[in-house]
C-alpha cells in the first residue's frame, strides 16, 4: 500500500509566472527556508500576483510541493494594467501576464473600447472594471510598469492643494544661520530640475583645518508632519526613476521650484559643517538650519574638467577661488577613507538615449563616474555619516542606513567568483572592509569590472533602514544615514525632522523608538517596489534596443547561475540577456547547490566565465533577451 503524500494548510502570497502558471510562497514560521509551492494555471486563474490566499500544498516524492484549493483571504492590488481582446461579441481584459494569468470579463461603464485597447481596471466581483483607456500612442510599457508595482503619477487634490497653502504661510527666518556670502555651488547633470544638496568650503587657517558646508534643502519646513502632502509623500517613500519618465515623491511645484536650491534664490537649508585636518579627519561637526544662496548651478563634466585640466567654465568663475580648496577637501576625506576600507559608491551605470523630436528611445551606452562624481560622493556620504553619529551620540531615535558583514557562504561565493574572473582574493573566512577595499582596488578598470561589481554587490547584500544602530559594511561605517536627498527620498525628510525637533529643544525621545522601526519597514518595502519597477524598465528598453541585435555574435561574462539556465552581462552595454539551460550542449545541466555552477555530465559553467553568445531573440513586453552559445 502506497503512503499518502504529506500535505497541509498554509497561508501564503502568489507570485504568477508570465508562461501562465505561478507559485505559492510561504514563509513557514521560525524556518529561515521558504516554501514555494507550484500553482498549476486552472487553479490560478481568478488570482492575482501578491494576493494572500490559503491553499493546501502537496509534496510529491521528489520533494516539489504543489498547492490546491486556494481560497482569497486578502487583495493588496488596487489597479491592474491589460488590454482588450473581444471574443464572441464581448469584451475582455487581458491583464498584464506578469500579474495574472487568464482574461477577465470587462465592464466597460458605457465606454467604447476596441479589440486592443489599453486599459487601467479595477478587479471586483469576478470582473474588470474600467477606470481610464489610454490615449492613442501613450507609453504602453511604461503605464504596465507604473500599475504593475502600484506606483503613483499624480497627487490628490487635497495634496496639491496643501501646496498652495504651504507657500502662502510666511516662514519666520528665526535662528537660521546667513550663509548667503559663503561661496556655494551646486553640482548636477546639466537636466537635473530637483537640486536638494549644495556644497560650500571655507580655505584652512593656520592650523591646516578647511571647512567644508553640505548644505540640503529643508524639505520638513515645507511639508508638514501629517498633513496631506507628508502622507502623499511617506506612501511614494521615494522618487521613482523609470528611464524617460520620473515619479516625484513631491509634487513638481515644490521638488523643483520652492525646495530647488537653484542659483541665485535665498533657500532654507540644515547644513552639516565639517572640520578636516590635513590628514581627512573630521575633528569636529556642528549641524543647524541655515539660510543660503547658490552662486552657482555647476554639471559634472565642467567640474571635472577643473579637476583633470584645470579649466575654468564661464559659471564657475564666480567661485573661482574656492575651488581648489573643494579638491582639497575631497581628496582629504579620500585618504581617511582609504584608511579604514569599503567601496566607493560612485560606479558605472547603463544610461539611455532618446530621440529628441520622437522621445523613443534611441540607444543604450556605459556611462563612467567622473572625477566629479567622486568629489560629490565624498562629500556626502561624509555628511551622512556624521549626521548618524551626532543623532547615536545624543540618543535620538531616527532612520539609520546599515549593511551586514557578508556571511562565510557570500565570501566563499565571492572568492570563487573572482577566481574563475581571473583574480585572486583571498578572502580567508571573513570579508574585513580593508580586504574589501583591496578587491575593489584590483578589478578597478578590468575588462570585466562592470559584472564583477553587479556579482560584488549581490555578495555584499542589500542595505536597509532601522533604528538600532549598526555599521555600514560597504561604506566601512560605523554609522550612516540618508540626509542628503529630503525631496527625494522619505528617509532623508524623516531624519531631517528628528533633527529639527532636537535643535528646536525636544528631549523626551524614545530609544530606538518603535513607530521608528515601523517606518522604517514600511521605506524598506517600497524602495524594494520602486527599485524592482526601475529595473523592470530597463529590462524592457534594453529588449527594445536589442531588438537590432538579433543574430549578433557578443562578448559576455557570466553572473548568475539560475535553474533555467545562465543570466550573461553583455561586455560594454551593461545588458544582462538569459541563457537557457536546454539550448546548451553536452547537457542535462543542474545548478550547484548554492547556484554558482550550472553541471552538465562533461562541462561545467560557472559564475565569472566569460562566453561568446549570439542574441537569438528579444521580448520586449516581458523585458527578456535570450541568448545562445555561439558556435
């Protein structure tokens, strides 16, 4: 007599696969591994991704689950994106496939729509209910992405109109120190209309101490706790960037006009003052609500051409005489930092062009930090940190930015990755920021440095917000914060408000206050949304783009095994393509246990290996390129 196959009751979220079938995750209590439970398509159909269903799951004798009866206990999803396809007379809605799986009967409210028509909808009772139709010619892919991951282009009325009210309010000056004589400059992309930092530095007296002013846009000012406009703003949690189109967290009228530190305006700032000695330490900081004036809006490329060529733009000569005291000050923080180890932030970025009469996108290239780039980076992150350690040091509750030190496993991972990449670490056991730092020194302008450091990123892990202190690893920190970008970012206008709140004499804080560690799961979960839905986009205009390419033979360098088969960085485009596991020769191929081999019965491939590939094909809606062997 056969046993029966275990099975029981669980609880879980759906995630829906674009093929048409998808999985049940569950997160078993007290157990760090998550069961994931195959949903064939009948059982999927009336669900949605991320619904929170219960289901009973089954384990086969191979050890797969697979989950039955589902039953809908929540629905997160608000809005879905889909389009019309007519089937005997009638209409129905085919929902974005990364979101469901089957077509839902559309009820149209008395609105005419056509075979392939694109439709924003709400699900209830079994149906599509239509809440707008896209104009002719908008963005397809760009509106799928936006109600995909539940983002937000525009604000309530009631938001926008606490704006008008916000700057009808006089706004006493009170004890804010006049920095407005204090040379400042901004430093952007030459599009950039949301300016949120500005720096400034005072030449080192007879002690050798510069002084260095990071002066940043006092958002809290303006958008008061609680109301409309701040809880607009907590719910974005950030400004999302998705290629050609930007979601601000506030609204236009107050991210780049009266928050703008743009040049020639008196704008209300909190600046960090920063005392370097000659050797980069910062002997003393001091913090305050300031007054100031930009002399100058400068772009990265004018500034580093003063730092390579020592040529002096026509913006830049009002500040002429401050600038080799802002390199000073850069390289200052540089060899302190050097010091103690991490990585810089600063690191090359895939960057689109568009058509400038179409606004279609028109190509993808490598975009390298400057000496400029450097500069700005060092300089704020200074700031962050010495903002983290003035709220440790005097017991105020408020978002902190940490990263783990890399388990045992991820080093091990990351040593054989540099090995197979042609590098030896030499880790030893623990990753120490020094010995990081001496890495990220060796694969500094290899062929391969863009996949070794997308590989070195995922090995170090993600960073996160919480209230309980902890080091920053990557940054070789003992503390940070996110400070620098309060029109930007939720964090950086909530930490700009603990602040405030001491400097204006509050004292009665909680330690490690909980409705802190709250917000900062609530941040933690939406920058992971934003930052899924920004590489979504990419995935999507980079299929777009190699389109062209299909049939081209290309250099690439492995960087993640997966089940499926082997995800490849193509050299110089930055543009990760998938290929498959059954496509390769000499096969069946498994991965390794800890997925950083793909073993077939005579040959093995391995995260790091550089392979000659052909793109044999390219899905722009579900943002793939598939890739073959070449030869």
């Amino acid at each position: 007599m056969d046993t029966p196959a275990p099975s029981r009751t669980v609880t879980g979220r759906i995630d829906v696969h674009p093929r048409g079938y998808g999985f049940l995750v569950v997160h078993p209590s007290g157990a760090d591994e998550v069961l994931s439970a195959f949903i064939p398509p009948p059982e999927l159909n009336p669900y949605l991704a991320d619904d929170i269903v219960s289901a009973t799951v089954t384990a086969s004798a191979d050890g797969r689950w697979t989950a039955s009866g589902l039953s809908l206990l929540n629905r997160p999803r608000q809005e879905v994106y889909g389009e019309v396809v007519t089937r005997k007379g009638a209409a129905h809605l085919r929902i974005d496939r990364d979101v469901a799986n089957g077509d839902w009967p559309l009820e149209a409210a008395g609105v005419e729509v056509q075979h392939e028509d694109a439709l924003v909808a709400r699900i209830a009772d079994g149906k599509a209910w239509l809440l707008r139709k896209l104009e002719p010619g908008a963005d397809r892919s760009l509106e799928r992405i936006i109600v995909r991951h539940g983002l937000r282009r525009d604000f309530d009325p009631e938001a926008l109109a606490e704006v008008q009210r916000v700057l009808s309010t006089p706004h006493a000056l009170g004890a804010r120190r006049d920095l407005r004589q204090v040379p400042t400059v901004t430093v952007d992309s030459p599009s950039t209309r949301v300016i949120d930092d500005a720096i400034s530095v005072l030449p080192a007296g007879g002690d050798g101490a510069l002084r260095l002013f990071v002066s940043i846009a006092d958002a809290a000012e303006l958008v008061p706790e609680g109301s409309a406009l701040d809880r607009a703003a907590r719910e974005r949690a950030t400004s999302v960037y998705l290629a050609g189109a930007m979601l601000p967290m506030l609204p236009e009228e107050l991210s780049t006009n009266w928050l703008s530190l743009v040049p020639g305006e008196e704008r209300l700032c909190l600046t960090v003052e920063l005392r370097i000695d000659p050797e980069g330490h910062v002997t003393a900081m001091d913090v305050y609500e300031s007054l100031i004036r930009s002399w100058a809006k400068l772009n990265y490329a004018e500034v580093a051409d003063y730092l390579d060529k020592d040529e002096v733009s026509e913006p830049m000569a009002a500040v002429r005489e401050a600038m080799p005291w802002f390199r000073a000050a850069a390289a200052r923080l540089a060899v302190a930092r050097a010091g103690r180890g991490g990585i810089e932030m600063a690191r090359e970025e895939a960057r689109f062009t568009f058509d400038e009469e179409t606004g279609e996108v028109s190509g993808i290239e490598a975009v390298r930090p400057t000496t400029a780039h450097t500069l700005v980076e060092r300089f704020m992150v200074a700031a962050n940190e010495a903002i983290a350690g003035w709220l440790i040091d005097r017991g105020v509750p408020a978002l902190l930015r940490v990263q783990d030190e890399p388990d045992p496993q991820r080093v091990a991972d990351l040593s054989a990755f540099a090995q197979h990449s042609g590098f030896a670490a030499g880790f030893g056991r623990r990753l120490t920021p020094l010995a990081l730092a001496a890495f990220d020194r060796q694969i500094a302008g290899c062929a391969a440095e863009a996949a070794l450091r997308s590989v070195l990123r995922r090995s170090l892990g993600p960073s996160r917000y919480t209230v309980v202190p902890a080091m920053h690893f990557g940054l070789a920190a003992r503390a940070y914060s996110h400070f620098t970008s309060p029109i930007r970012r939720y964090a950086d206008l909530s930490v700009h408000r603990a602040l405030k709140q001491y400097l204006r004499g509050r004292r009665d804080f909680v330690h490690e206050d909980p409705a802190v560690e709250q917000l900062a799961v609530h941040l933690n979960e939406r920058s992971r949304t934003a930052h899924r839905a920004e590489k979504d986009r990419h995935r999507v205009l980079e299929a777009r783009i190699m389109a062209a390419y299909v049939g081209r033979e290309l250099m690439g360098r492995i960087t993640r095994v997966k089940p499926f088969g082997l995800l490849v960085q193509l050299d110089g485009m930055l543009v990760e393509g998938y290929l498959p596991a059954d496509t390769l020769p000499e096969g069946p191929y498994q991965p390794d246990p800890r997925e950083t081999s793909l073993v077939g019965p005579a040959r093995t491939f391995t995260i790091g290996m550089p392979l000659k590939v052909r793109v044999a094909a390219t899905d722009e809606q579900h943002g793939r390129i598939e890739l073959a062997l070449a030869g």
